[in-house]
C-alpha cells in the first residue's frame, strides 16, 4: 500500500494540476496496481508451501535431554562411574574421571578409561582389578552420567547462543534450544560441527527426516554447532504425498532425488516443470518416468498431475448375474454398452437396476455437512428472552447437537436414480462406478418409528396404512403425518401434508421400504423444518430412518 501511494504522489506531481488527473494516467496507475497484485498475490501463493522440516523443532527436543545408555559413548573427562568392588574386598562409590583421564580404584591406582567405549567399561575395569585381585574379589563399573557441557550454536537459527546439555546429546537438542533453523534462511541440509576451528562432522537433517538417521556425536565443552545459508531449493507440488520446498546440494538436482523424499501420489504420471534456465523460462509437460531425470535448477517449480487422458474405466457389478465382477470399458462407455455385456440371472429384477457413484457421494454429503452446519449456527445463536427460555434452550440446544453428531456419521450412498428415464441408457459412466442388480423381491420391509421394524410378504391387495398395522402401527415417538417410500429401484415418495390420509389406501409395490420418520419436538418452528429436512435427506442419501 506505500508502494501504491507513492506511485499516486509522483503521478499527481508529474501531471501539476492538484485536481485533474487524465485518463491515460489512470489507465498506467490502474496496470501497475494489477502487476503489483499479481506479484504479491504470487509471493504469497509461494510462501504458503511449507519448508520441508519446518516442523521439526515443534516436538520439543530441547525439553528432552539424553543422559541414558549409549554403548558407542565415549568416556570423558568429568564424567562420573560407578564403581562397586565385592568378595574379599569391598568398595561402593561414584569416581570422577579426572584431568588426566583417570579414575582412581583402591588398592588397584589410577586406571586410565578416557576413550574407551561406554559398552566396553565394565570388562575394561574388571582386567585391570583382576591383576590385583586375583581371586575373589569382583568389580562392576557404568556411567553414571553423561558429563555436562556447553555448546554454542550459530549461524541461521532464531535464537544463536551458548547452551547447557549433556555431551551425549544430539545437534536436534541444540539446535531446539537455540529455537530452531531460521525457515527463511537457514539450511537443513549443511549444517556443520565445530571443535577447535575444525570440521568435527556435517549433518544433512533431510536423513533424519526421511530415513531416521542422525549421526552420534560426543560433544564437548565449547564445541560449536553451525547452521549455514539456505541452498538451492525447489518446489513441489500437486499429487504428492507432502507439498515443500525442498533444499538441496550442488548447482542442481534431480526429480528422482526429490521424490524420494517427497513421494509421489500412485497414480501421479505426468510432471509440470518450471524454470528458468540461463535467464530463460522454460515449462515442460513431461511423463513422470521421463521426468526422473531432468536437471532441476534452483527456483524451479514441480507440479506432479494425474493425466486426464484417461484410457480406460472400471466398473464394479454385483447382485444377479453371472459373469466377472468388475469389467473394464474404454473411457466414454455408456451404460447401456455395459447392461448388454451383463448377463442375467433368472430371477434378477432388471427394472429396478441400481447405480452407485462416488462423486454423487460425495456431493450428497456435502450438501448434508452444509445443513447440519446451517443447523448448529441456528442454534448456537438464537438469543432467550426470558430464563425459562433460557433453561428450556440448553436443553433444546443439547439435544440437537447430540443429533448433529449423530448425523455426521451418515454415510451417503450416492446412488444414481435411472429408473423410468428415456436417457438413461446413453448417460456416460465414471471410472469406480457401481452397479447392482437385485433380485425380485416379494417382501415389503417398515423401518423408522414403528412397534416392531420388520419384513412382510408383499400382497398386492394391501395398503400402506395395513402394512404400518401389521408391524405394531405408529410408535410413540413417530410423526404420522411423514412418511418416505423407498421403492426398489432407488424412486421415491415422500408423503405428508395435509393430504397423508388419502395416502394411506396406496398400494405398494414389491421390494419397497416404508420409512416411518421421527416426531421432532422442538419449540422452534424453523429448527422443526431444518431437522424434518435434514432426516428426509439421511433417509434418502442412506436408506436409513435417524431417530432423534
């Protein structure tokens, strides 16, 4: 914004005039304005991919020092053993190791153990007891602790320093303490250990995040860890397991070694490459087995695609018929391409085909998650007038949020309605697509608030209302007036108004489902609509009756 009042000032003074501005002016000032957008809407487009280890230093290594087992430590100055002596001589203390290296055993003299290793110690004491004692006497000795030290830490971390620890400590301890790699800044992959001006060790933390690897060090006082510059990086993005910026060594890499550390999706195939090579942009569109080995120069962009020339689809199938279970059709395949390679059983009723799809799915619950979403905010934010309105909303309020959470666990079933549709047979199918044939039912099934939810033989003389009769008629909390039909192939009727009793003479057909729905007690009319509207839909997405 100062950059754009700035660019203001100096046109109004170019122009002279404090009032008059022309329109070729306005035009320049209003395409500066866009680049600058755009260069800015760019930054933070980038800025929103997220350093690959950034995370690392949120699992509070510094909180966590290690002074435990480590047979590969080495024995130091200043650290502390335990030494025991028993049989014909007893002795029970914690030696330090002095200046020279050296503890001190009674009636043995000083046994020099800088050097050896932690796993070693024991054995290493018991010889030289053993060329005293010769018999009889028997001698354990471990590390009490590891010896203190102080490390200083620099470089690109947030918070450069001298820090306390253990010298069995690893460079994550420190470098927490020292709050981390400046993300910005700093590097992951060279980082260096410092002892008297020389290189001691150099870490890539990349290792430790991908393979778990970080190499064991024995630091000393006044060893210096250091976090050197950023490197190269480059980004990727799209159908990978983790989106980053990744660093790297040298004047550049390669894909193949980019994703071994940011793994591709399965089905990614296709690579989208930017960059700027010799101060030229260049974008190649590449297969992905291609991709692996293309020079990439540090700033380039990595976006891994699953390609849209789709070949071929599958297509599950189920119920009666015979035949595989899932065929496979070039990509466009209509449905009745598919129906004329099925074959049918005898008894598989083909008018009441069903269609499942993952996308309807998906779709459907998206549309519930928005009215359950709609619901909570109704209620969370109505305001009582009185305190019995008061009491009676909590209440009221703790009721619907228990059937919120009741009803996001709803699984849609997604299923596509083809019935009675001339257009059916030419509608295109999509890859994961579903499609079950049922067998002729001759049973008529009452679910929902009724006495007893059950499946009766289907009787063509029968009406609705004899069929709800003969599972126990209405059930206490049932709404009578709200009833939904579920016929076979996926059709529905919803009946309730003022007209349900003429309903209640219908003949039904075989296969349906009679969805008795909930009574909804509550004081708020909108709220009653809202759930009546959120059930209807579970009844439909689902093929269940939610209670309430």
């Amino acid at each position: 914004m100062r950059r754009l009042a700035q660019m203001i000032t100096r046109k109004m003074k170019n122009i002279g005039l404090g009032l008059v501005v022309s329109l070729s002016c306005v035009q320049a000032l209003a395409l500066e304005t866009q680049i600058i957008n755009e260069t800015e809407s760019a930054e933070i487009s980038q800025s929103k991919i997220p350093v690959f280890g950034e995370a690392l230093f949120r699992g509070a290594f510094k909180d966590q020092p290690f002074s435990g087992f480590n047979p590969d430590y080495r024995i130091t100055i200043g650290d502390q053993i335990n030494l025991q002596l028993w049989g014909a001589y007893s002795f029970s203390a914690s030696i330090p190791v002095d200046p020279k290296g050296n503890i001190f055993v009674p009636e043995v003299g000083p046994v020099h153990v800088a050097g050896v290793k932690n796993g070693e110690l024991n054995d290493f004491v018991l010889r030289h007891v053993k060329r005293v004692f010769k018999n009889n006497v028997q001698a354990y000795a471990n590390l009490e602790a590891s010896q203190p030290v102080k490390v200083f830490v620099t470089g690109y971390v947030k918070k450069p320093g001298l820090y306390n620890g253990f010298s069995s400590d690893s460079i994550l301890y420190y470098l927490d303490s020292a709050g981390g790699i400046d993300e910005e800044s700093g590097s992951f992959v060279d980082i260096k250990v410092m002892r008297q001006g020389d290189k001691l060790q150099s870490v890539n933390l990349y290792h430790f995040l991908v393979e778990g690897v970080m190499p064991a060090l024995q630091l000393r006082n006044g060893d210096v860890v250091v976090v050197g510059a950023r490197k190269g990086s480059v980004t990727v993005e799209g159908d990978v397991q983790q989106a980053a910026q990744m660093e790297f060594l040298g004047p550049y890499t390669q894909l193949a070694e980019i994703l071994l550390i940011s793994k591709p999706d399965p089905q990614a195939n296709f690579a989208r490459i930017t960059q700027a090579i010799n101060g030229i942009q260049e974008a190649n569109y590449l297969p992905l087995d291609k991709a692996l080995k293309e020079r990439l120069y540090p700033g380039a962009q990595i976006e891994l695609v699953r390609d849209n020339d789709v070949k071929s689809i599958s297509v599950k199938v189920s119920g009666e018929l015979n035949g595989p279970a899932t065929y496979i059709l070039p990509y466009g395949s209509t449905l009745d391409e598919l129906l004329v390679q099925l074959s049918f059983r005898d008894n598989a009723d083909q008018e009441s085909i069903q269609l499942y799809r993952k996308s309807v799915a998906d779709k459907q619950r998206a549309a519930l998650e928005r009215s359950l979403d709609a619901l909570q905010m109704e209620v969370l934010t109505r305001q009582p007038n009185t305190d019995l309105e008061k009491a009676a909303q909590k209440d009221n309020a703790m009721m619907i949020q228990n059937f919120i959470a009741q009803a996001r666990k709803a699984e849609p079933r997604g299923q596509v309605v083809i019935a009675n549709n001339s257009n059916a047979p030419s509608m295109l199918l999509e890859d994961g697509d579903e499609l079950v044939v049922p067998l002729k039912s001759s049973t008529v099934s009452i679910v929902g608030e009724v006495i007893f939810p059950t499946s009766l033989v289907y009787s063509k003389r029968r009406t609705l209302e004899e069929y709800i009769e003969l599972a126990g008629g209405f059930a206490n909390n049932a709404n009578q007036k709200e009833l939904v039909i579920l016929h076979l192939d996926g059709t529905i009727n919803r009946i309730d108004g003022s007209d349900f009793d003429n309903h209640l003479g219908e003949r039904l057909r075989p296969g349906d489902e009679i969805m008795v729905m909930p009574k909804i007690s509550s004081s708020e009319l909108q709220v009653t609509k809202d759930i009546t509207e959120i059930l209807y839909r579970i009844a439909v997405g689902t093929a269940a009756v939610l209670s309430f």
